[in-house]
C-alpha cells in the first residue's frame, strides 16, 4: 500500500471497503503529518481531531460489520472556513465573524458525511473569500506546499495548499471569481467549478449570490469526479439550485479523447492577457498531446477577458456590498485591510453599473453557448503566472489578476483547473478544461486524457 | 470621481465612520469601482434582458 499521505479517496475508499485499511489509521496518519506540516502551510484555522477520530472509530465499526455509509466512507475531507460545519465556528478567516458558531450542517457537508466523509476541521481562506494573502487577520494566510514562500492561491488556499500537500486527499472549496480554480492552479492539484446550481450553496457564507460556487479539490481527476458525484444535486432551499436531474460525472473518465472537439482560446493568453512564456509553452504542449491523443483540437474567440473580468467585478462587489455594507458601516476596523478595500467597493457602484453588468452577461452565455455549438469543451489558460512570493505585496497584487477564470462565473459554466507542468522555479503551472451546461462528464473526460499522459496525478510537492 | 465627490456618496453609503478611521481605504474602494463599468460593452438592443432572469414558480 502506497503512503497514507499520497493515498487517492479512490484508493482509500476501496481499501476501507475491503477492510483493508482502517479508516481511524488513516485519520491518526493525516492528523500526525498535519501536526507536522501545518505550522509551515497554515491550511487550517481549526483542526477538529478529536471529533475526527470518534467519526473514524465509527466508521471503522461500521466497515467492519459490513455497513458502508456510501463511496466516501472513511476518506477524511478538509472544508473551507466559510461552509458551516455543525459545531464548529463559520469565521470566514475574519475577525467579523470569530465567534460565528454554526448549529447545522452546510449542505455539502451534509452530503459528504452521507456519503461516509469524515471532517478534519476548518481551513484557510482569504478574508469572506475575497482579496488576497492578508497578514493583518486573526490567522495567517495558507502557504504554497511548492515553496512556502510563495502564496497559494485562493480564496480557498487551505484548501488547496492541504491537498497538495498530503494533508487531506479531498477539500471543499467556492469559487465567485476562480477561487477554486486558483489554489488548484497554484499548488497543481484538480479543482472544479461546476455549473451553477449544480451544488448547493444553502449553509455557505455568501460573496456573490449569483456567481457563488462550491466545488471539490483532490490530486486527481477521478477522485475530483467521486466528490462531485457526492455533493451535486438539487436542493429546493438553496433559490440557485438547479433541477437538472444528477449525472454520472465519472462515466467518461477513461473513455480517452479519440474524436473529441476541443475548442483552445488563445486569445486570453496571447493576446487579452499575455502570459508567462513558461504558461505559454505549457498550454501549447497541452493541446498538441490531446491532438496526439486524438482530439480535434480547433481555435475558439470569446469576449475579451477585460470585459469578462469588468462585469465579474461589478456584479461581484455590487451583490457583496449588499451583505457586508451594514457592518463595513458600523465596524470596519473588524475588517483587514484588503478585504475592506475590496468589500467597499460596492458603494460607489451604481445600480446603473449593475444592470449594464447583468444585460451583457446574458449576452456573454449566448457566445459561450455559440462556442459550444462548434466544440465539445474548451482549453483555456487558468492562472498566468506560477505563484509569486507571498509577502511580496506588489507581485501579488500584479498577478492575481492575471487569469481566466472569471468568465465562467460569469456563465455559470463547469470549468476545472489543474497542473500543465513545472515552471524551471519548481512551481505549478496550469490549464483550464470547460463545458457545456451539466457536462462536467465531459470535463473530467478531457482532463483524464492529459492527467494520463502527463502523470499529473504522480506529481508531489517535496514538503516533508 | 473627485475627492468631495468620494466623501459624499461614502457618506450616503453609510461609511462615514470608514471614512474617519481609513480615509485612504475609501477612496481606493472608490478607485476600484470608478471605471470598472466603462470596460463592459453597453447593448445595443434596448430590450436586452438581464441574467438571471425572473422565473416565477421554479424556485423555492
């Protein structure tokens, strides 16, 4: 058996069910490496271990008897500081909401144990999801398992810097403006937005209501899908859900690409956003290996990521504003001082600002639908840097930008992010895989097909 | 948009007291917002609806 750390949920799953391994050793293994590890990473801001180990016991009871809860049972999960878990604060990394108990589970959580996932506690994010690495909150921010002097991404860094890191094997993370997607491209592990409505959100502190996400975080693709397919469906008390009947997000994964049409917008790297030469050359060797696999592999124009990221930004700060305006006005020195900059915002946008956003929208889902009228997924660049220096402010502020991301919040279209490669630091570099409406089958098909001739799934940071 | 301009619309936002103890944070939030819209392209066609859109009866 592999080492516990690097273990798939797949794998673990079925060692679990097979009464191979017991589900309270592989929680006690997590749980020692994060006591080692997690002073250098800062993925979490509460580890619930006791609470883990009395779920492991359980459920190694439970397996042993033969009663399997469902295809997670005994797989520990890692979950984003601002999805309530019943018991255990909601602070959404900010002095505001320290003492913010939750009394229920978030729907997802609430799917995850159903499905037999213990909870390890709650991770690291940038302050309410939005900003960027901050040192004035009462935690520190989450570090990058490459080098842990560099930033990990985000908003959901725990998340993404504790799977890369061996310290869980699967994470819940949201995603408004790519926050799944980021820490995924920055610590070079598989993060996916699905389409909008796909998964709950009932139970999750909001950013933005109609651009809001939760999505899985794993080092696999497979195990990316096993989650997804644990989390999704509807829920009639969450007004986004969708009603879309559930799929089987797995059915494709080793299908291969032989005859897929890929659709790659070289426009967001080349030309809207020119990106590093490193993220660049990845990408090209991205598509010339689906063309080898063989897909067809075609080129696809969509609006400019300006104008992507301009309607994101107002629709985002606009519906932000309407949650956070009360207590930016009676107390905005709880706030750091990013994410004050960033959550204020919204009261110098107009409700003109909002409704030219939320009209050009519509229009933005009719090209993307046109380009799917022509390809069965795109291939896009993700982040266009590797991760910059985490203290190194400028940089930061320079590069988070750089991305693209956004225009699938703005659609509302499944899209997932994962490793291309290593730039020569020895940090990740990305791509991006995008679908049409509740096709994440697709999705994950293509992502499958560059994970297997790539062995992205075999690539660990050095942490030990 | 000017500085007076700035503390006046803070002001009917709810943020004077932002303005008083982080002056420098309100007009950055105000920079950010500024000139965001003028990047997004204004239809051309007067009746172009919103997403999302208003459906009676499918949720809740």
């Amino acid at each position: 058996m592999s080492e516990l750390h690097w273990m798939t949920v797949e794998a673990a799953a079925r060692a679990i069910a097979a009464k191979e391994l017991s589900p309270v050793d592989l929680t006690k293994a997590l749980l020692d490496r994060i006591e080692r590890l997690d002073p250098r990473l800062n993925a979490f801001i509460r580890i619930d271990g006791d609470a883990a180990m009395a779920a492991a016991l359980a459920a190694e009871t439970e397996a042993q008897s033969g009663r399997l809860r469902g295809p997670l049972h005994g797989v520990p999960v890692g979950i984003k500081d601002i999805i309530n878990v019943a018991g255990l604060p909601t602070t959404c990394h900010s002095k505001v909401l320290q003492d913010n108990m939750a009394t229920a589970d978030a729907v997802c959580v609430e799917r995850l144990r159903g499905a037999g996932a213990i909870v390890l506690g709650k991770l690291s994010t940038h302050e309410f999801a939005i900003g960027g690495p901050s040192f004035d909150l009462p935690w520190p921010p989450a570090r990058n398992p490459w080098n842990t002097d560099h930033h990990p991404g985000g908003s959901s860094s725990g998340s993404g810097s504790g799977v890369a890191a061996g310290l869980f094997p699967m994470a819940l993370g949201t995603d408004t403006g790519g926050s799944v997607r980021n820490p995924a491209s920055c610590c070079g592990i598989v993060g996916l937005k699905p389409t909008y409505g796909l998964v709950s959100r009932r139970g999750v502190f909001p950013l933005s209501f109609t651009l809001d996400h939760v999505g899985p975080m794993t080092r696999t693709v497979a195990d990316n899908a096993l989650m997804l397919q644990a989390i999704a469906g509807h829920d009639p008390r969450d007004p986004g859900s969708a009603a879309a009947a559930q799929g089987h997000y797995g059915a494709a994964l080793d299908r291969g690409i032989r005859g897929l049409r890929v659709g790659f917008v070289h426009h967001f790297h080349e030309i809207d956003t020119p990106a590093n030469p490193e993220v660049t050359a990845a990408l090209e060797h991205v598509a010339r290996s689906l063309q080898v696999e063989g897909a067809e592999v075609r080129t696809i124009t969509l609006p400019s990521l300006g104008e992507f990221g301009a309607v994101n930004r107002v629709i985002l700060q606009s519906e932000a504003w309407s949650i956070h305006g009360p207590w930016l006005s009676e107390r905005p020195g709880d706030y750091g001082k990013l994410g004050r900059q960033r959550l204020m915002a919204g009261a110098f946008m107009s409700a003109g600002d909002y409704m030219l956003a939320s009209r050009r929208r519509l229009q933005m889902i009719a090209e993307v639908e046109a380009a799917f009228r022509e390809v069965d997924v795109l291939l896009c660049a993700s982040s266009m840097d590797p991760a910059c220096r985490i203290e190194d402010t400028a940089e930061v502020e320079r590069t988070y930008p750089r991305q693209a991301r956004t225009p699938f919040n703005v659609t509302g279209h499944p899209a997932l992010a994962m490793m291309a490669g290593l730039s020569v630091g020895g940090l990740p570099v990305s791509v991006q895989f995008v679908g049409r409406y509740f096709d994440e089958a697709t999705v994950f098909q293509a992502a499958r097909a560059w994970e297997r001739v790539a062995g992205t799934d075999k690539k660990h940071p050095p942490i030990v | 948009m000017d500085k007076e301009a700035i503390e006046v619309l803070a002001r009917r936002s709810g943020l004077a007291r932002a303005l008083a103890e982080f002056p420098e944070d309100v007009i950055a939030a105000a920079k950010q917002a500024a000139d965001v819209a003028q990047k997004i392209k204004r239809p051309t066609d007067p009746v172009a609806e919103p997403w999302p859109p208003m459906k009676a009866g499918t949720t809740l």
